[in-house]
C-alpha cells in the first residue's frame, strides 16, 4: 500500500487539553484525533509559544502523544513565525475591541499555520468565525485550513487519514 503524504499541522492547546482519558465525547474526539494522526505519520508544528501553551494546558495524554511525536521526530519546530504586519493589519480594522482580542489572542495558530502546513487543529470555533470575518481585508489568511476534530460534520479523522489535503471548504476563506 502506497504510504499517504505527511501533513504539517498546527495544534491548538485547547485540543491537548481536551484530549483526557475520560469517554467524555468532547475527550474521546480530541484524543482518537490526535491517536490517528501519530498513526497516520502527520506531524506537528510547535513554535515556542504553542509549546508553551501546551506545556500549561495539556492532559496527562497529550504529555505522552507529543513525547511519542518528540521520538519519532515528527515535531517541526518553528522558530519564529510572529508577522507584525499581519497583526497590525489586524488592529487596524474597524473590529470591537472584544472581537480583536480573541483574534489576536490566537493569531499566533494563524501565523504558525501560514509558516508551515497551513492548517489548524482546534476547538475554538469562535475564533475560526471571527478570523473568515476578516478575510476580505486580510487576505493572506485565506488559504489557512481550520479543522475541529469534535464537530461530527467536519469528518476530521477520517480527513487526516486520507492525508489532511487542505480542501477548500476548509479553508478560512471559504464561502459556502
């Protein structure tokens, strides 16, 4: 059998979180996620700030799925990925101030993504809405594919084992 591409993909905090031992749909989602893509030969992109966030929010699971990625050299570290232009045009725009924030509070995914891979893992759809809402000015960030492993809809696992191909229906740009 043919071996499938390896995918570069960022992964939110909030999935490592999540992804606990309990059968909880939300913990079981997350952790078959993350199971699937160790299996599926994908990897992970860790910039120091994603590392850190990890570090602060990860379940006893996600400690060891991210030390069997470290062993099997299937973590891309990336140094820095910041864009200060991409967050300046971001705080330019005519946004509440509770809108900016959450978008910058997560840009760094962004940023990370369009540094490598293109695509997001996680579970704040808050920030996915509020980051299309932003397309139109900031195009660079169009291409970038968010993916939620617990929205039934998105088929995220069965996504990442046919490769993690940055469809565009996933895409941030994406208009349905």
């Amino acid at each position: 059998m043919p071996r499938k591409a390896s995918a570069e993909l960022v992964v939110d905090a909030s999935v490592a979180r999540a992804s606990g031992e309990t059968q909880h749909p939300v913990s079981r989602a997350c952790r078959e996620f993350l199971q699937e893509m160790l299996k599926v030969c994908h990897k992970i992109v860790m910039t120091q700030e994603i590392r850190q966030e990890w570090n602060r929010h990860r379940s006893k699971f996600a400690y060891v799925w991210l030390s069997s990625m470290t062993a099997r050299k299937k973590v891309v570290r990336v140094g820095s990925a910041e864009k200060p232009e991409l967050r300046q045009a971001i705080r330019l725009l005519e946004l509440g101030e509770k809108e900016r924030g959450a978008i910058l509070k997560d840009i760094h995914l962004v940023e990370a993504a369009l540094a490598a891979g293109q695509t997001v893992v996680s579970l704040d759809d808050n920030a996915r809405e509020l980051l299309r809402l932003i397309v139109a000015s900031i195009p660079s960030v169009r291409p970038v594919v968010w993916v939620n492993p617990v929205k039934e809809d998105e088929h995220a696992i069965q996504w990442l084992g046919k490769g993690a191909i940055a469809e565009k229906r996933r895409q941030l740009g994406f208009n349905s």
